[in-house]
C-alpha cells in the first residue's frame, strides 16, 4: 500500500470548505492556487496546515522509514546484508552514493517540503485560538527543529569533524517560502548555526508543548530528541539532563517485555506501546512502513507479516548476544535468511524515539561525567538488561553500556551516528570519510547556484 500523498491537500481543501460556509458553497471560481491570507485566515486552517506536517513527517523518505534505514544500511558494520536490486539503497548500502541518488533527492526534498509547513504555521500563530496558541506553536518547532537535526547528520560532516563554524551545514529557512524568487536561493548556513537552531527550536517546543499530546509531539519528545542532539555534540551535561527529564516525567514507561515493543498492528490495535515517546502511526487507511518494506517479509505462520526482505541480519550480528537475551531471540529464519522480528508487521507504527533510548543515554553521560543524576549507569544498565531477560552486571564499563545501546536500539536507525560520535571506523570507511556523508542532490545544486556541494562528489 503506497502513502496517500493527496492527504495534507484533501485536509487543506477540507477545511477552507468548512470556513466559506454554505451561503456561498455554489459560488465557486475555479482556481489553481489560493492566497496566503485566505488560506491560513482562520485557526481551523493553521490546525489543518499543522496536520500535514505529521503527514510530512509520516513520508517514505522521511521518518516514514528513509532516516531509520539510512542509519542502518550507512551505519551496517558486519550487522546486515542489502540483497535487493533497488540502485538508491545499494549505493548506501556500500557507501558509494551517487548526487543523482533517489534517496539523497527524495529525502532533501520532503524534508523541507515538512519544514516549509511548519514555518505556515508559525507566520500565522496570531490566528489560532489562544487556548491553542502555544501547542500550535510548540508542535511546529518541534517538527522543524526535529527535521533540520536530522538534515544536518546527513548532509553535512558531522559535528567536531573539523570547525563546526565553518563546516558547511545546510540552508536554513525559517519563514514560509510561497514563490520562487532569486531571494529564495539560500546558501548552506554552517554546521554550527544549524545545530544552534535545532536546539532553540527543541528548546522552545520542550517549554511549550504539553506532557501528553495523544499521537502527537509532546515535552517528552522535544526534549527526547535535544537528548540526541546534545549526545551528538558530546554536551554529556546537557544530554543526561534531558533524558533524564523524559525519564522522571513518568510520562512513559518501559515495556515489560522486549517483545511486546513491536507488531503494533497485529498485537496492539494500532496504538504505540508507553515505551514510544514518538513514532509515525500507520493504518491500512493511511501511511506506509519503509522499514517493513525493506526489513519485513511474509511469514506464513504470522498473518499480517509483510516486506520484501532486502535487508537481511548477519549472524555476525546475532551473535553478539549474550545466551538468554530476549532480543537475541527476537529473529527468524526465512528463505535461508536471517530478519529482524521489529518491523515485520505491515501496519506497525515506526518508532523514531523510545525511553530505553533516554536510559542508555543516561548511563552513558552519568558514566563519562562521574555523576549519578537519577540513578547509577549500572542500575540504568541493569535496568534495561533485566527487561531482556539477563542477569544484573556487578560492575560496567563504558564499552558495556556502549554494547547494550547498539543491540537494543538495532535496526531503529542510529548506529551511523553513534558510531561517528564515537569517531569508529565503519564498515572498514572512516567515521570522518566523504563516503558518509550525502550528497546534496545535483537537481538542487543546479537549481541554486548558491549550493556548494559536498567533498567527493
């Protein structure tokens, strides 16, 4: 089932309907556009403009699946296999990336496609209902700040790779673009300034947004991603400090069991488990799983089990559990290959943050800093061994917790960007190499002249 693209305009559509009125309902001139001011005139218009960008979020080659298996096929270092035909994922997959890579355009493209909604519904917050003002407002710099992030990690070298203030970034647009002028050709704002607005724009929607948003951004998402953001820079203070604040938000809890994290659809009705501080919701109305699509196949024996299977798991990778671990148990075997159980199911919502995350990254930070906000390293680490069905360590180590984040936050999309923090070879490629980094698309470079294209290509 492919997304269905023509939402966020059939909600557009939707909701100038409901604002006309029925007095002028068959006083209709055909158009091809719609001004500005009538198209974002009442707060019923904001709010349907705040709902495409989730539908913006929710695409393929967004969190729909493309930053999840990026991270996974650029990160793969002996944990997985790509055996399928499509060129765009074979060049990732053997970090060989081409300018014209459906991927790198794709993604580049939606992605600001989101980010240009979310600037809609910033320009027009005087229209939105005051009981609703700084929810809007907090959702929108969630969703950019979220997005340039994710821009960033792919687009340019990562941070402490050389002067992050000269480093170059990626344009950031921060106002509505509505026509293509020369005006509109920006060039690549550096690293650093992007990373600077990344973590206002997170800031600002941790302060604003509520603690439970139902499928929603919510404080415990801004602040979730912050956490990252502040990972990435190695700001172990500021990391440990936000993930602590998700986790003594009791906002969200750990799931009893490691199994019971995935088959949303198949085994949760469609809704997320307390664990998910965010995902992209998928039903058979709406939305598509790319990670089921490239990770899933179809298994006779579980109905509703999908995916072409290109992305198979090494043993190399199963065997770095230890015997007894539930989620080393979470694979099967089928067509002679090796899949992972986490995105099998055709309708299940895509995890893109999940609070084991926030207590690895805790246990990290508390660990190099010597400190123990909220708990010891070793009781969080304990905390998430002992889900998984593991004995308790008496001692850990910083490669002991390192080790646990990798195989507990496997196939969800982060390891390339650990591992480039950690500055790790990956693959046998340098952390630091041009191979990691995408290529701005050539479409774009020849649109804007202003583009520089990155080293290598």
């Amino acid at each position: 089932m492919k997304k269905n693209r023509y939402l966020y305009s059939a909600l557009v559509a939707t909701g100038l309907f409901l604002a006309t009125g029925c007095a002028s309902k068959l006083d209709v001139s055909p158009t091809q556009t719609i001004d500005e001011k009538t198209a974002l005139a009442t707060s019923r218009d904001v709010e349907v403009t705040l709902i495409g960008c989730y539908d913006g979020l929710q695409d393929v080659d967004v969190y729909g699946g493309a930053f999840q298996y990026v991270g996974d096929l650029y990160g793969n270092d002996n944990d997985v296999r790509f055996g399928g035909t499509f060129q765009n994922l074979l060049e990732i997959a053997d970090k060989q990336l081409t300018t014209g890579n459906a991927t790198a355009t794709a993604t580049w493209r939606d992605t600001y496609v989101a980010i240009n909604r979310a600037n809609n519904v910033l320009s027009a917050l005087d229209k939105v209902d005051e009981n609703k003002r700084s929810r809007f407002e907090g959702e929108a710099k969630f969703i950019r700040g979220a997005l340039y992030f994710e821009l960033v990690r792919m687009y340019a070298k990562t941070w402490g790779d050389g002067d992050n203030a000269t480093n170059a970034g990626v344009p950031l647009i921060l106002t509505p673009t509505r026509g293509i002028t020369d005006a509109d050709y920006k060039a690549r704002n550096s690293v650093a300034e992007v990373y600077t607005q990344v973590i206002a724009d997170l800031t600002s929607a941790a302060s604003l947004l509520p603690a439970s948003n139902t499928i929603y951004a919510t404080k415990g998402a801004a602040n979730a991603i912050l956490s990252r953001v502040y990972l990435q820079q190695g700001n172990y203070a500021a990391a440990r400090d936000a993930a602590n604040a998700v986790i003594t938000s009791n906002a969200n809890t750990l799931a009893p069991d490691f199994g019971s994290l995935f088959y949303t659809y198949l085994d949760n009705g469609g809704s997320s488990p307390a664990e998910y501080i965010f995902s992209m919701v998928v039903t058979p109305q709406d939305g598509t799983n790319d990670m089921n699509t490239y990770y899933g196949v179809t298994v006779g024996s579980i109905p509703g089990t999908s995916g072409r299977g290109d992305i198979r798991i090494l043993q190399s990778h199963i065997d770095s559990y230890e015997p007894g671990d539930a989620r080393g148990a979470f694979f099967l075997r089928a067509n002679n290959n090796n899949y992972t159980q986490k995105h099998l199911d055709t309708f299940g919502n895509v995890p893109v943050v999940r609070l084991a995350e926030m207590y690895l990254t805790r246990a990290e930070a508390n660990f190099r800093l010597g400190t123990t906000t909220g708990a010891t390293p070793l009781a969080d680490v304990n905390r998430i061994r002992n889900r998984s069905g593991l004995a308790s360590l008496a001692t850990v180590s910083l490669a002991q917790i390192l080790k646990e984040r990798k195989l507990e936050l496997a196939f969800e999309g982060v390891q390339v960007h650990d591992l480039k923090r950690l500055k790790a070879t990956i693959g046998g490629v340098a952390y630091n190499s041009p191979r990691l980094v995408f290529p701005i698309p050539q479409r774009e470079v020849d649109t804007n002249k202003k583009l520089v294209q990155n080293t290598g290509y």
